[in-house]
C-alpha cells in the first residue's frame, strides 16, 4: 500500500468517526427525500432505532401538519440548493417516533457525486434555549414598577418647584429633556441588556451538562439562579429593545407561510399568566389558514395588542381577537371592554412613551402601540381603532400578502 491510498484510508476513516460520534444529528437525504444516512445522534434525537430511519421519507420527521409545506419547500431547495447556517430566524419543530414534538435548528447543506443529488442536514435539539426565551418573556413586573415610581416621583418634585408660568415652562423643558432621555434609553438598552441575556440562555444550555443523579443540587442551583434573574424582567425588555431596533432602522422582514389561527392561539396562550382573573380571550378566524407574513412582527403585534386590552379591561372581562383572511389581505381585530381612551388625547395613542391620563395608575412602558403601529407601516399595513370611555376600544390592522418566491425555505 502506497503512502496516498494509506492516506486516503486514514481521511475515511476521521470522516466517518467525526460522522459516528458528534454531538450533532446528522442526515443525509437524497433528491426524493429519502434518507440515505443517520448518525447516531440523530437516532438518539428523534428515538429511532439504528438502521430504522434508513430509506424513510425525510418528511417522517416533521410534525403532521407541515408535512405538507415541507414537500414544497424541499422541492424548491432541490431547484435552488444552497448552504444555510444554524439561527436563520426559522421557528422549527421535530417530530419524535412517538409523536411528540420539540425545537430544532437545522443547518443545510448539499453535494453531488456519479450517484446523484444530496442534501445534508445537522440538527440540535433548542428545547432548553427555548425554555430560557420563554422564561425571558414573563420578566417586567419590577423594573416597570421602578421606572413607573421614579417617572412619578420626578414629576411631582418638578410639580412641586415650578408652580409659577416660568417655572412651569422650565419643567416643560425638563419633561422634553426627560422624553430625549428615554429616547437615549432605549438605544442603551438594546445593547446593555443584551450581553447579560446572552449568559442567562449560555448558563441554560450548560444546565445539560450535570446528568448525574449527585450533580442535581448544581442543576437546581443554576435554575434557581436562572429564574431568579429572568422574573426581574420581560415585557418592559421586549418594548425597548424593539423599540430601539426600529428606531435605528435595524429591522428586516423575515417572510415565512404562517397557519394564521395556530400560530395566533399560540401567541394568546403565552399571554395565559399575564391575563387578569376571569378574563377570557375568545379568538376566531374566518378565511384561509395560511398566509405569508414575518412570524416575529405578526406575534410582537398580537402580544402588544392583546396584553393591552388586559391591562386596561377590569377582571372577569373578554377580549375578542379575529383574523380574516379576505383574498390577499389579513386582518387583525382586537376588542376589549375596558376603559376606553379619551377623546381628546386619542390623537396621540401611537406617539412613544405617551400614556392616557385615565390610565397613569396602570402599569405599561408606553411603547407597545408605537411599536405596533411601526410594525404595520413597515409590512405596508393599515392600523385604525375605535374607543368609548367606559365601553372599549377596538383596534383594526389590514396587512397586505406578500409575494410568495420571498419566502424563507
């Protein structure tokens, strides 16, 4: 044996070691759709057996209700196949040979040789990032109570020490002062909170790492610590980092096929622990199910607008959401019970940082209607509302459908 056949013997052998033994799922499919290869992790993920998956379509792994769109999509790769990274901002889900569903990112990849076409794919289970991200939405309460407190506790010392018309003018000039402020905050914000989340959902995915029954007490500590950190913040985060994304221009629309009446129960039911006892969120959709849209404004909408309504509707109130897919328009009904905003200041509801005087006592950031009026403008939508005090208000968005070969495979 030669020093280059002996070479090529030791490159086969690292390769099919690195393909045997990483952490990593790996599949290879070929142009049908049928799996070729499965490493053992990607046996392990999914909870089949060795040799199971072999000669399977790669559709056996997608929940029932995608199958369908995968087809599609898979084929449309196979026309145009190109390299995709982990985190492309896709919301994906596996299916387990039980059925049961979880998170995974897929990076994909794709080779031919004299037996045809292959797509490659590596596939990591994010159930434990995903938990961290949910954790993150339900933090706010103590943050937006500080801020809330020390807003108040300024205006009433300005109060206080400009009664006159010129001291008064000054304190105009303070409260303009304090608005570019919070302006400035919001930029702040995006980036300062952004690295200690970063080691929040890093410590999460290190969590996984202590498996023995004597490390449990190490598990519990970092979970403990994890959700100490995460409670102290959500909502008040999520307002301003949008906001300051938007207000810097750095936002792009992500277009993906949504199932519109899925995918918005699923946006009401995160909002489950924010609702106030005995309120209850009747949702109807009328029209196709499908319609394509970028899945983070559509959701950033729905929460912002729905949690409004809750925080401004008493106990034991319903708020009704619908959506209506009329040809290639989506519309968005909100309707609450609850206070309603006054008329005189109905014309500043979508300004930054503006809250109504019937709601002062009510905690909000007052970004949540500017974010989603931005949102809107920036999928070329239309947003309107109607209010009574003491009956409601009802907020009406219409989003255009956007063209198809935009969306992401």
């Amino acid at each position: 044996m030669n020093i280059l056949e002996e070479n090529n013997i030791i490159k086969m052998e690292s390769l099919n070691a690195l393909f045997e033994h990483t952490t990593e799922g790996i599949i290879i499919a070929n142009q049908a759709g049928e799996i070729v290869r499965a490493n053992p992790s990607s046996q392990r993920l999914f909870g089949y057996t060795k040799g199971e998956l072999i000669g399977q379509k790669i559709e056996v792994l997608v929940p029932n209700k995608f199958k369908h769109t995968h087809e599609m999509h898979r084929e449309g790769y196979n026309k145009k196949p190109h390299s995709r990274s982990m985190g492309k901002a896709l919301d994906l889900n596996g299916k387990r040979k039980n059925g049961t569903e979880f998170p995974i990112e897929i990076s994909l990849s794709h080779y031919k040789n004299e037996n045809g076409f292959f797509v490659i794919a590596f596939i990591i289970d994010i159930s434990e990032r995903k938990q961290a991200e949910e954790n993150v939405k339900r933090i706010n309460a103590e943050l937006e109570l500080k801020v809330e407190e020390r807003t108040k506790i300024l205006k009433e010392t300005l109060f206080f020490f400009f009664s006159s018309k010129d001291e008064l003018s000054k304190a105009l000039e303070k409260e303009k002062d304090l608005n570019d402020m919070k302006s400035r905050f919001v930029t702040m914000a995006s980036h300062e909170f952004r690295t200690p989340l970063s080691t929040i959902l890093s410590s999460v995915s290190l969590i996984g790492k202590y498996k023995t029954s004597d490390e449990e007490d190490k598990r519990h500590k970092h979970v403990d610590r994890i959700k100490s950190a995460v409670s102290n913040m959500t909502l008040i985060l999520n307002d301003f980092l949008s906001a300051g994304k938007l207000e810097e221009g750095k936002i792009s629309i992500t277009l993906v096929s949504i199932n519109i009446p899925d995918y918005v129960n699923e946006c009401i039911n995160e909002l489950s622990n924010f609702l106030k006892p005995g309120q209850k969120v009747n949702y109807t959709h009328t029209g196709g199910p499908d319609f394509v849209c970028d899945k983070q404004f559509l959701k950033n909408i729905i929460i912002n607008l729905v949690s409004n309504s809750s925080k401004f509707s008493s106990e034991n109130k319903v708020i009704e959401v619908q959506t209506n897919h009329i040809k290639s328009e989506l519309q968005i009904i909100v309707k609450d019970h609850g206070m309603g905003i006054p008329v005189d200041e109905q014309k500043n509801l979508f300004e930054r940082f503006f809250r109504a005087k019937n709601a002062l006592n009510i905690q909000g950031t007052g970004l949540g209607l500017s974010i989603v009026a931005k949102y809107v403008e920036v999928l070329n939508g239309t947003i309107s509302f109607e209010s009574e005090l003491n009956i409601g208000t009802k907020f009406t968005i219409k989003l255009p459908l956007h063209h198809e070969d935009n969306i992401i495979n």
